[in-house]
C-alpha cells in the first residue's frame, strides 16, 4: 500500500484528516498535498517576542508555501497555528525529535545559550539568526544577522538603533521588511468575564516582569488614572501576571477597576480583545494588544522606543528626564512614574474619544 509521508495531512501514528473525514488512502487522496521544505524556526520567549517575531512568517510562507514549519518555544499558545504546521514546547523530548531531522533551513531567532546550542547541533543545509562560537557565546550566522547582533553588544549603538524589532527580525531572516503585521491566534468570543459590548473599555496593565521594576509607571497613577476613567465613562479593566496580582488587586479596589486575576494566554488574548484601548507597560500584553489591533498608549523608558512597530495604532509616552538605559530592579532615580497621568488620560481620549 502506498504511503504518501511528505503530505501535509500525514501524521504516522493515527489515521490523517482525509481518511478520517471521507475515507481516502494515500494511493488516490484527491487531497494529497506534499511539502517541499523542512523549515525550523527557535523562538523560544518571552511571550511578547514570539508575537513580535510572527511578521516573520508572512515572508517564509511566501518564499517557501508548501513548507512544513516547526515552531519551538517556551509559550506555544502564541505561536499562529495558522501559519505553522508543528507548534512544539520546549522539553527534552522535543529536542531529540529535532535532532533526528534534517532541515533546509533553521531560522535560529534567541540568543539564549540553550537555543544557540540547538541552533548549533541541527542538521540543517541553511542556518540564519545566531549560533554559537567556540566559547559558548552567542554569535551572528553572517552578515544579515551581524546589525542585530551588535546592538545587543553596545549601549549606545542600541540607543542610536533607528530600526523596529520586526523589521530586524525579517532582515536578519535574509527577507525584506514590507511592515508586516503581527499575526496572532483568533481570540475565544466566549471568554468576556460578563463584560457589556456596549461598555467603553480601556484595559489597563499596571505590572511588568519580576526582573525589571523600573518599568513600573506607579500604583497611585493607575489608581489616578482609574478614577479619571471612571468619572469620564470608561470602564477600566486590569490585567497582568501572577508577579503583579496583589498590586493589581490594591489598584482595582482603590481605583474602582474590573479585575479578572490572573489568566492564562488564551484567555488574556481574549480580554485584551474586549478592549478598545490598552494602556501598558513594556510587556506581552502590549504585544498581543498590537496583534488585535488595539489603540495602545505605551510607557516606555528603559528601550529604545524606535524597536516598536506601532502600525498607527497609538502612541508612546516617555518621562522627561533620560532614563539611564540601564535595565536594573531598582533606581535611584526613578523615572516612568513622573509621566503626568494627566497626558496619560489625554493620549486616551485624543485616540478613542470620550463615552457617548
């Protein structure tokens, strides 16, 4: 009996979706589609970065449209299960499947030790991205990834970086940036939390990763800022991760804000898109807001703002005084917190306007 194993529908173990759904065998499948190149993309997190590496896609499925793409990371419920064929946690078991493999092309994306020395042991004819040199540091493929690369070495080539992380990411793949948009997962319509369509929502994420408190606008100005929005009509709704849910909780009951607790992906995916306008800190809810194609008003000090690729959709408020760029838990000077809440508010209603 005939097997066709490079079809897209082919799985090995279990019975493929054309025999399931009309009873077809490989020998006369009238669907049978087979691939013509094995493509591997290493992206492993944080979750906000494998959004902002989704443009990527739109180039490698133009290229190469009948290609199986595996996708390997850290946060699988990010990765667009529209544009990947094989969507794979990070794990052991993962890994040694990979080895196995021959590939036409790795697209190595993280500088991380542990995705470098992946990158580094594939088989594969076309590496891009980063592998690993012979002191186990991260280094660039070649001449497309050498710009990335470089400002991640220097301070002040990376402060002088005129360019967004999507167009990096597409040129360091060897494509050509045509401002590609985000691609993201359809959200769940049933995930509302007994939110009103009709009500005016402005999501509000107050927290940011552990590691990096600098970022941190100030619970007083979101507690601030929850009272303006309330007073004006618009329902504030807050979300964030497990590290942010007692100052979440404090800022919902000072501030009078609709406060979910802590969700998963998929159903914070699906709350961000209940809104019409997120106000945010530098983390994966901004990025996932972009995909949905919220209006955003991002606070921003410690990067360097030219790295987010808005496509119009709002804007980026930065403090005053220059934030030292320094990426530190804890400042002397600290800087976000003096962006007035006033501006805050009024970025708000120049974008969406006030409640009718």
């Amino acid at each position: 009996m005939k097997i066709n194993n490079d079809c897209i529908y082919f799985k090995g173990d279990m019975p493929c979706k054309p025999h399931k759904d009309k009873g077809y065998h490989c020998h006369a499948c009238p669907e049978y589609a087979p691939y013509d190149h094995q493509i591997l993309i290493i992206k492993l997190g944080s979750g906000g970065d494998v959004v902002r590496t989704s443009p990527v896609l739109h180039q490698i499925r133009k290229s190469f449209p009948q290609a199986h793409i595996i996708w390997i990371t850290k946060t699988v419920d990010l990765v667009p299960q529209s544009h990947v064929n094989t969507i794979l946690n990070w794990n052991t078991d993962n890994i040694l499947w990979l080895k196995s493999l021959k590939f036409d092309i790795v697209y190595s994306l993280d500088k991380d030790k542990q995705a470098i020395a992946l990158a580094t042991s594939l088989q594969t004819t076309h590496l891009k991205g980063y592998t690993m040199d012979e002191w186990g540091h991260c280094q660039a493929v070649d001449k497309d990834a050498c710009h990335k690369w470089q400002i991640g070495l220097w301070d002040d080539l990376y402060k002088e970086n005129p360019n967004s992380y999507s167009q990096e990411i597409v040129e360091l793949c060897g494509f050509t940036y045509n401002k590609d948009e985000y691609i993201i997962n359809p959200p769940n319509p049933t995930y509302r939390y007994g939110i009103d369509a009709t009500m005016k929502i402005v999501g509000l994420n107050p927290g940011s990763s552990k590691d990096y408190a600098t970022k941190l606008w100030g619970e007083d100005n979101w507690i601030q800022l929850c009272k303006a929005l309330n007073k004006s009509g618009f329902t504030p709704v807050i979300f964030g991760n497990e590290y942010d849910n007692e100052m979440n909780m404090r800022i919902s009951s000072r501030g009078r804000a609709l406060y979910f607790g802590v969700k998963p992906i998929k159903e914070l995916v699906s709350l961000i898109n209940c809104c019409e306008l997120v106000v945010t800190n530098v983390t994966m809810a901004m990025h996932i807001a972009i995909a949905l194609k919220k209006k955003v008003v991002i606070l921003n000090n410690i990067y360097n703002k030219n790295e987010f690729e808005l496509y119009g959709l709002g804007t980026i408020l930065e403090p005053d005084k220059p934030c030292k760029c320094c990426y530190l838990n804890s400042c002397d000077e600290p800087c976000l917190e003096t962006i007035p809440v006033e501006n805050v508010y009024n970025e708000i209603t120049d974008l969406i306007g006030l409640p009718e």
